[in-house]
C-alpha cells in the first residue's frame, strides 16, 4: 500500500500533515507507523479501568495531542470530546466517549500494523 | 586592534534552538522546522533546559518551551530564567495545548514573548519565531553597539583632558621660561596644591570636603596662578634687585591680567577648572589680614583654593633660586613663613601646611 493511500485510509490529511513535519516525508511516516506502540493509549486504559477521571483528562489529552501531530483526525476529535466532558464534570458523558476514542485507536492501529503495511 | 580580531564575532553568535518538551514527536516536529536555520538543542523537561541554558545562555537564540512536563514543568523553568535574567537576552515561546486565558496571562506575566498553540503548523511557529529573534538579535547588537561608542566616547573625553592639561602647562611653563625659571616651578605648586588639599580634607576642615575630581581640577587650576605674568614687561619681570614702587604696582596687575586672558577662553563659563583658575589668578596674592592684593580681601573671603595656592607659592618661591634671591631651606622658609615676613596666612591652614610637613618631608611632595 502506498503511504498516501494509507493515510487516505486513516482519513489522514496527507497535505497538511506533511507541512506539519516540513515536507519530511520520511519522518512524517517513521512517526505514523511507530504509533500502535506508543504507550498513551495503554495509561488511558488503565485511568479508566481504575475509574481515575484525572488520569483518565491526562492521558485523553496527551492521546489527542499526539493523534493531532499525525493527523489522525477522527482520534483526535473523540479524544477531545472526552477531555471536555470530563473537565466540564459531565461524569455520564465519559463511558461513552471513552468508548469512541477506543474504537477510533483500534481501527487505526490495525490499519497500521496489517501485512499491507509492512 | 588586536582586540577587536580576536573576540567573538558577533553575528552568528546565537547559532543553537533549544526546544523543550517530553513528547518526543513534538521536539522532531519542531526540529524539523528549524533544522535548516539553527543548530537543534533538546530537553525533555524543564531541568535538562536549565542546564543547556546554564551551558550554552550566549548561543540559545530562543527556546521553544511546552508547559506539562515532568520533572520541571514549563511555568516552573520560566520562573527559574526570570530570576536570573535570562529572559531579557533569550526570548521563549510557550508551546501549549491548553491556550485558556488564565495560562496564557501567567505565561506572558512570567516573560515568554509569545503564545502558540499545539498542534503547530511550521510555517507560521517559523515566522512568529523568527521575527522576534531578529528583534532581539537586532536590540543586542544595538546594544553592543552603544557599549562600545560609550567606551570610544570615554577615551576621548581622557585623551581632550589630557590634551587640555598639556596646553595649560606648555603655556604656563612658557611663562615661566621668560622669568628664566625651568618651568618645573608650576609643576611643583599642582602638586603642593595637591598635598594641600587632600591634607585639609583628611582633617575635616570646615569647607574642604573636596571631591577627588575637584582637587584635580583645582591642582591644574594652580598651574595658572601666574598665567597674567604674560602681560608684564621682560624688565620688570627679570630685574635682578628689587622693584621700584612704580615697577612693583605693574607686576601687581599680572593678577587681573591673568583673569582678563582666562576670560578670553570660550569654556570659560562651563568649565569648573577655568572658575577656579580664575580665582587663583586673581587672589593669590590677597592675605589673611587684607593687606595683600589687588583686592585686599580678608580671612574667609578669599577662597580657600586661592589661599591654598598663595600658601604654596610662597613656599616655593622661598625654597627655590630666583633672579632676585638665593634658596631658603626647608627650616628658614617655615620659620618665614610662620613668622609672619612673607604676609599673614589663615592660621588653620599654617596648621595643616606644619602637618603636612610632619607626615611628609618637603622634597617627597613634588
């Protein structure tokens, strides 16, 4: 698979996520693949296994910067909703939009570790 | 000159970017966009930073500074920079996620010069960056600048000084040429002067309390104690017995002579040394008692320069050969002096001139 079609898969913006990294292509893409092992996700998880709601804004946070850098918009956004309910104290709102940022993680974590990509 | 090849150029001096923050992708985004223009420096939390700083504080041309961060976090690392002064020379962004008014005001009350917010786009973190380095690039070579013009200005305010001082004493020594003295006798008066003064002050005499600039001003003023000499005839001036009535009221008016040449100078009236020299041309030949000329002044209205400078004369004039009378010792003149044959002086300042003596014997003074 072509890194342009992957990133149309991921519905990332190609065009404007390599500006983010100077048109360094290869940098932009080691950092794209290396992300299914990049530990935020797993504290994430843990806050919200242990029912920890400020370790759980932490590290939605944290995931939505790091989605942002890469483009991963769809990540982006739904950590971004979980982060505002939990700050405005909206407790009812969390399980649910926890659970679109873990499917959001999930779909673009096995698009990039299938055969295709490596 | 030699100087100037040899130090720090300063362009190009501040070549290095530090960029703070844990996240390892957002440093490689940052340094990617500002690998081309600087070399790249890299902390992950606010104690690493410090420490670059602390190394590299004449190289940084900025840094780049996230705020949550472990160890030391953003905020705390700027109120580290503030306090010694750090953020007057290198600028800071903060690179934040959380642009809330509240962080921002804390922010910019601590001193960072700009705000941007995550996720960044290069082009414009490269702009914003760049334009306020240029500012602060651009203020320290001002800077510099100035630095360096005020030392110029210094040296050549010393090197006029100077120039001025030889020009009073070439002229003040040509003078005394035409008296077929050597010229070292209005070297010795400055320096007696000097002594004098310095003395008076030490002791705490009422109206002495002297600035070290104003003794030296008045100790070049005294080398034009008889500058008005220049206006009396080579007769008069170099007869060998002594003057008649007629003579001596024409050598009396050297005194006034000299003030109406001083005046001819055009700093005469912002100058303190020209005031002062003007004083002593005019009164160094008054006494304590009134009897001395051209004004006949008394006690405290003579100032107490003109004094000090008369005092010295006559010292000196008695210690040393002239074209009318062989020298006096050390012993005789003091004894002629204090004995009230060469006119009445203020009787603190015979007290002070008999110390000065006792602390230091005449031939150490000039």
């Amino acid at each position: 698979m072509e890194f342009q079609e992957l990133c149309g898969r991921l519905s990332v913006d190609y065009a404007a996520t390599l500006a983010r990294f100077s048109g360094n292509e290869g940098l932009f893409r080691r950092f794209l693949l290396r992300f299914p092992s990049d530990g935020t996700f797993a504290k994430l998880q843990a806050a919200q296994a242990a029912g920890d709601l400020t370790g759980m804004e932490t590290g939605a946070h944290t995931l939505k910067g790091v989605s942002a850098n890469l483009g991963l918009s769809r990540l982006q956004t739904a950590c971004d909703q979980l982060v505002q309910a939990i700050r405005r104290g909206d407790e009812a709102a969390v399980p649910g939009l926890y659970a679109q940022v873990e499917q959001a993680y999930r779909a673009a974590v096995e698009l990039l570790q299938s055969e295709e990509v490596r | 000159m030699e100087e100037c090849r040899t130090s720090p150029a300063p362009f190009g001096a501040r070549d290095l970017l530090l960029i703070v923050d844990d996240m390892e992708l957002n440093r490689a985004i940052l340094s990617e966009a500002f690998r081309g223009d600087y070399q790249i420096l890299e902390a992950e939390n606010g104690l690493e930073a410090l420490s670059l700083i602390n190394q590299y504080a004449h190289r940084i041309a900025a840094v780049l500074l996230d705020v949550v961060m472990p160890e030391m976090d953003g905020f705390q690392l700027l109120e580290e920079l503030k306090g010694r002064d750090l953020l007057e020379q290198i600028p800071v962004f903060l690179i934040t996620a959380d642009c809330s008014e509240e962080k921002m005001h804390r922010g910019y009350e601590l001193g960072v010069m700009d705000i941007i917010g995550k996720p960044v786009v290069p082009y414009f973190v490269r702009r914003r960056v760049s334009s306020v380095v240029e500012l602060f690039q651009t203020r320290e070579r001002l800077g510099r600048t100035v630095d360096l013009q005020d030392q110029q200005l210094a040296r050549q305010a010393l090197e006029i000084q100077e120039l001025n001082r030889s020009i009073i004493e070439s002229l003040a020594t040509a003078i005394e040429f035409r008296s077929g003295e050597s010229g070292s006798h209005v070297r010795r008066i400055s320096a007696l002067t000097d002594q004098l003064l310095r003395q008076l002050r030490e002791e705490g005499q009422v109206g002495c309390a002297f600035s070290d600039e104003v003794i030296d001003q008045i100790a070049a003023a005294a080398i034009l104690h008889d500058v008005g000499k220049i206006a009396i005839p080579d007769q008069i001036l170099n007869k060998p017995g002594r003057l008649t009535a007629e003579e001596f009221e024409l050598m009396k008016t050297h005194t006034i002579k000299g003030c109406e040449l001083l005046e001819q100078i055009p700093q005469y009236r912002t100058n303190p040394l020209y005031l002062y020299a003007h004083d002593i041309c005019r009164h160094h030949h008054e006494r304590w008692d009134g009897r001395g000329y051209p004004d006949g002044l008394k006690g405290e209205d003579i100032p107490i320069w003109a004094q000090v400078v008369a005092l010295a004369d006559v010292y000196d004039a008695l210690t040393n050969e002239r074209c009318y009378k062989p020298p006096f010792s050390h012993q005789e003149a003091m004894e002629m002096i204090l004995g009230g044959q060469c006119g009445v002086f203020n009787p603190v300042l015979l007290d002070t001139f008999r110390r000065l003596f006792d602390s230091a014997p005449p031939n150490d003074l000039c």
